[in-house]
C-alpha cells in the first residue's frame, strides 16, 4: 500500500501499489485539472498533457515515464508527470497544476 499526499489539496490517500494516479485522484475528489483542461482533457490516455503534476517526493516510487510523458512534457523538469501515465508503487508527495516555467 503507498500513500499519496496531494500539498495544495491537504489530503493524504492510500492506493494500492500499481494504481494509477489520475484515476485515485479523481476516484478522491483531487482536482487535476485548470479551467482549461476541464473542457479539452483526453479523459487519461496521455494525448492531451493536461493532467500535469509535480512530484515534491518519492519520484522513485513511480513507474517511468512513458514515450508520450517524454514528449508532452519535454520543456518541463523531470519530476513532471502526467498523472494518467503514472502508475504508484510507494509513498509519494503530489502539487496539482503546476506552474509552467
């Protein structure tokens, strides 16, 4: 089991190890997306980038980032995620809608 702490939320979830973040999200009332991707999200499968997160801790407990992370989030750092592509095998530590920089 892993929990998953979301800063901005104050929330804490436990997931089983191989759950998808964006679905344990949302599955909790977590809020992933801006006004924006609200209206123009791909409902999970990695086509639209707007289920961006920041990883703060346990980067490591994630599983890789896929092809599609790798070139819809290319000017972001590396512990940038799409929360759909995410797949939790341990504790880690979430910031929704993060700044662009």
């Amino acid at each position: 089991m892993a929990v998953i702490k979301f800063l901005e939320e104050g929330k804490e979830i436990i997931a089983a190890d191989g759950a998808n973040l964006r679905f344990k999200a949302m599955e909790n009332g977590i809020d992933l997306y801006t006004f924006l991707g609200k209206m123009t999200n791909c409902g999970g499968y990695g086509q639209c980038g707007t289920c961006v997160v920041e990883i703060v801790e346990g980067i490591e407990n994630l599983s890789p980032r896929t092809k599609v992370e790798e070139r819809k989030l290319r000017k972001r750092p590396a512990n940038c995620r799409l929360a759909c592509q995410a797949i939790v095998n341990g504790p880690i530590t979430v910031q929704t809608k993060p700044k662009k920089s």
